[in-house]
C-alpha cells in the first residue's frame, strides 16, 4: 500500500519563507499605519488647543462639529436655497462666535463678528436646547426653496416649532446684513 503525501506549506520551504516574509511586511504596515493615526490624533488635539476661545466666545460643544477643519467646532449652521432664483447662502458660525458667510461656494465670502446681544442669544440657545436639525423644502411656482439649520445644542430642552422659527428668523436677519456689507 503506498500512501500519497500531500505537500503542505511546512513540507514545502520555499512557500513557508514567502509566507514569513509577507507576514512581517504586513505587520510592518500595520505598525506603521497605527503609528500614523495615533501622530494624526495628537496633531489634531495638539491645533485644537492652541485655539482657545477669546473671551465672550460661544463654549466650544461636547458633540462632533458639522464639517469644518476639525479643530473649530460650528456650533450654528444656516443655509437657504431658492432654485428658482437661482440664490443660495450659507451662514456658519464656530465655536469662536465669528460668522462666515458665502453664497454657497460660488466666490463670496464674507467674515462678521456677531454683537454682544447676537452672541448672548446664541449662548442661550446653545445652552438651553438639545441639538436640532431642521430641513425644509418649500414648493413654489418658481422652484423650490430649502431651508436648512443646525444648532449644536448642549441643553436638556427640545426645541419647538417657534424656537426653531427664532432661529431661522436671527439666521435670516444675519445673512441679510452681512450681505449686503462690503
């Protein structure tokens, strides 16, 4: 009776040395890929820091930021868009309380430093209200016009109908006169 062997990677020394050597490499690019994320996560910690807020500024919220850079959270997030007319506008404003305006990536532009009042009644909102997301979409004869809001909110209170209507009605005030500044 003969027996047939089969060859195995342990009879086999050529296919065992191969597979040793993609191992290591592999655990190479492991380490060196664990290596990366962790200086990443220190590099993004050590530029937060160094970004402290000026003093009256919005407190900087616990949640993840919507967008942005990664070290400055936005707190208040505000766009309207109006396909009929072709118009869009964004409003966001960070942690820092210094809003940015743009025409939704279409070259404009524009940074404005809230007021006291404006920078107190968004403490307030923050403060006071859970986060909210608001979408809406609008259909007119013309087109359809979205509204959308965010407000990163450290509160225990949900937001209602009328205080989301506030907030859309400060946002649209902010855009109205930062837009038309120079």
């Amino acid at each position: 009776m003969k027996t047939n062997k089969k060859h195995t990677t342990r009879n086999n020394p050529k296919q065992s040395k191969k597979e040793k050597n993609s191992s290591g490499t592999m655990k190479i690019f492991y380490v060196v890929m664990l290596l990366l994320i962790a200086s990443s996560s220190l590099i993004r910690v050590a530029g937060a820091s160094r970004h402290t807020p000026q003093s009256g500024a919005i407190p900087t919220p616990q949640v993840s930021p919507v967008g942005g850079n990664g070290t400055v959270a936005r707190v208040f997030v505000f766009r309207k868009e109006d396909s009929g007319s072709g118009i869009c506008e964004d409003l966001a404003i960070p942690a820092t309380g210094d809003a940015v305006y743009s025409n939704c990536g279409n070259g404009v532009e524009k940074q404005y430093t809230l007021s006291d009042s404006e920078r107190g009644r968004l403490q307030d909102w923050i403060g006071q209200f859970q986060p909210v997301n608001y979408d809406h979409t609008d259909k007119t004869r013309t087109g359809d016009v979205t509204t959308q809001l965010y407000l990163n909110g450290q509160g225990s209170r949900r937001a209602g109908d009328a205080d989301t209507q506030h907030m859309i009605d400060f946002a649209t005030a902010l855009v109205a006169e930062i837009a038309v500044k120079p």
